[in-house]
C-alpha cells in the first residue's frame, strides 16, 4: 500500500518533469523562430525601383525635368531624392554609413550597349557588396535588385536600367 | 540445518523478489524509453522551428500577391505601355530585348 502510494508521488513528478520539459520545447521553437527577423531588404529594393521607375517616366513617357535643349539635364539627378520624394535617412545605428544605393543607366534603343546618361545616388559600396554573390547567395551582405523599361522622350525610345542595393544587415539578417 | 518447510518458503520469496523486480525494471524501461522519444521529437521540433525561421523569413515582391489574385510588375506594365507607343522597328528591339532576358 505505502509502495503504491510511493509509486504514485513519483509517477506524478515524473510527468510535471515532462510536462516542464515539453513547455520548454514549445517556448524554445517559438523563441527560434520569432527570433529571427523578416529579411525585407530585396522587397524594400524592389519598391525603391518602382519608386524610381514612376518618377522617371509616366505613360510611357520620360520626366521632361530629365531633359534641357541639349539633352540630359544635370539639374534634375542632383537633387533626384527629393525630386523623387526618396529618403535615405536611417536609424542612429548605421549614422554614417548610408545603407542604400541605386543607379539608373539611360541607353538609347539605337545602341543598348552603351549608357548614354548615369544617375547613381548613395553608397558605392555597397555594390561591390553585392556583386560578390553572382555565384552564391550570402545571407549578410548587402541585397540588390536590377530591372528595365522602356520608355519614350518624344521620338526616341530609351531602355532605362535600375540597380538598387540596400545594406540594413543587422536588422533584417540574425 | 533448514528443514524442508523452511527451504520451501525461502525458494517462494526469492523467485516472488525475483519476479517483481524484473517486472519494476521493465516499467522504468518503458518510461526511459518513452521519455527518450519524447525529448527526440521535441529536439527535432525545435530544429525545424530554426530552420524554418532562416527560410521562410525572405520575402520577395514577386512572393506577394495582390488581391486581384494576379502578380503585377509595375516595370513590365511599363514595358507593355511602351510596345503600344512603338513603331515597328521599336517593337522589333523590344522584343529582343524580352527574349534575350527571359
């Protein structure tokens, strides 16, 4: 009778033990997971492209502020951020170290090999960063995204390239 | 000198002492065993969780779709705006170009 009761004491130790131990499980996968942070940089550059893509041209015709009488403009790339309404500011951990970058490469459709006007903004850096992962993908360098269009400025068609690259490791990457 | 009657109840409590500790060994055995599987499956739970976490946690625009239940790609929205304004050499490039990038 005393053995049984014994048993009994013991039995139930036991499973407040593993009960403690599977609670344990549940808390460490939830930690694991919630831990790690969404990786939204290729998003983010994604939507600097767009961003980038509708202030450069709009009904498949190109900003007219890009251009003066002689052609390209210098006027408008040199204050591009706020033309485009783009803040590169970031948060007090990266102060110093600018963590975006782009670059638009305009080619006129007559010659797609040659760029005939750049306009390139934030830290160069960063793209040898990125250039790094052509043959693998490194999770805590920096994350690029390039795309293209077409685009018109009255006659001439142009082929508009976009490189956006953004760095913001420490908070997308753990 | 044990008599027979001796001899016999001593024979009975040995194997009784016998019988009831295998059968104690076995019972704990069952426990050591289960609690093993349980920690394993818990092991591999959490592992999972970690590795899920490292995969999934990338998100890409082209993942996202919008609620008109299509992808859309504002760039090649731009493209398609511009084969319409193109005249034939035009769209002859165009067209290269999408081949050469597909």
């Amino acid at each position: 009778m005393i053995n049984k009761k014994g048993g009994g004491k013991l039995m139930a130790m036991y499973w407040f033990v593993i009960l403690m131990i599977v609670a344990g499980g549940i808390f460490a996968m939830v930690y694991s997971f919630y831990q790690h942070p969404y990786d939204v940089r290729e998003l983010e550059a994604e939507m600097m492209i767009n961003q980038i893509a509708d202030c450069l041209s709009s009904k498949g015709e190109l900003n007219l502020e890009l251009f003066n009488e002689e052609g390209f403009s210098e006027e408008f790339p040199e204050n591009f951020l706020e033309n485009c309404h783009l803040n590169f500011e970031v948060e007090e951990v990266w102060e110093g170290e600018p963590q975006y970058y782009f670059r638009i490469d305009f080619y006129n459709a007559i010659n797609l090999e040659n760029s005939v006007f750049e306009i390139s903004k934030g830290n160069s850096n960063l793209v040898a960063d990125w250039n790094i992962q052509e043959e693998k993908e490194y999770k805590r360098t920096a994350k690029g995204v390039e795309d293209s269009f077409f685009s018109f400025n009255g006659e001439d068609m142009y082929l508009i390239k976009i490189l956006t690259i953004i760095k913001k490791t420490e908070k997308n990457v753990k | 000198m044990l008599n027979k009657r001796q001899k016999n109840q001593r024979f009975v409590s040995y194997t009784f002492l016998e019988k009831k500790r295998k059968a104690q060994v076995s019972e704990i055995m069952t426990w050591v065993v289960a609690t093993i599987i349980i920690l394993s499956i818990l092991l591999i739970f959490v592992y999972a969780s970690s590795l899920l976490a490292q995969k999934t946690k990338i998100i890409k625009a082209k993942d996202l779709k919008i609620d008109i239940g299509k992808e859309v790609d504002l760039l090649e929205t731009k493209n398609l705006i511009a084969f319409d304004l193109a005249s034939e050499n035009e769209e002859k490039i165009i067209k290269n170009w999408e081949e050469e990038n597909e």
